[in-house]
C-alpha cells in the first residue's frame, strides 16, 4: 500500500515537475543575465575604442589646421569698423 491517499502523489509529482521547471526558468534567467553583461561589457569597449579613435583623429586635424593657418596667418585680418 502506498503512503499516500489515492490521488496526491500525482498532485506530489506535480508539484516535485514545477520546482524542476522553476529551477530551469531561474537557470536560463541568470545565464541571460551573465551573457547580457558579458555583451554591454564588450560593446562599451568598442564604444571606448572607437571613441579613442575619433578623439585621435580630431587631434591631428586640429594640429595640421594650426600648422597650416599659422603660416597663413601672419598677416593680419582686416577688421571692419
């Protein structure tokens, strides 16, 4: 004879197929969660990379135009009155 009543251990089984589907669900959540943050980790250093990028390409514009309007500006510019 079994130790349960007629009918609860399928309500037992039930219950023991949810908190296994549960412990899946929270399984898969932090995974998510951990892969979520391994991609922004990975897309903010390509942000920084390419922001150094600019940044460096900014700075040499900006040294040859005063290489080059130093030169030019010698004379100086009228100004009106």
């Amino acid at each position: 004879m079994s130790e349960y009543a007629p009918g609860t251990f399928q309500f037992a089984e039930r219950i023991m197929d949810m908190n296994v589907m549960e412990a899946r669900r929270g399984a898969e959540a932090q995974r998510l969660r951990r892969r979520a943050r391994a991609d922004r980790a990975s897309g903010q250093r390509l942000h920084f990379r390419t922001l150094a990028w600019l940044g460096q390409r900014l700075t040499n514009w900006g040294v040859r135009l005063q290489e080059r309007y130093s030169t030019e500006g010698s004379s100086p510019v009228p100004q009106s009155a």
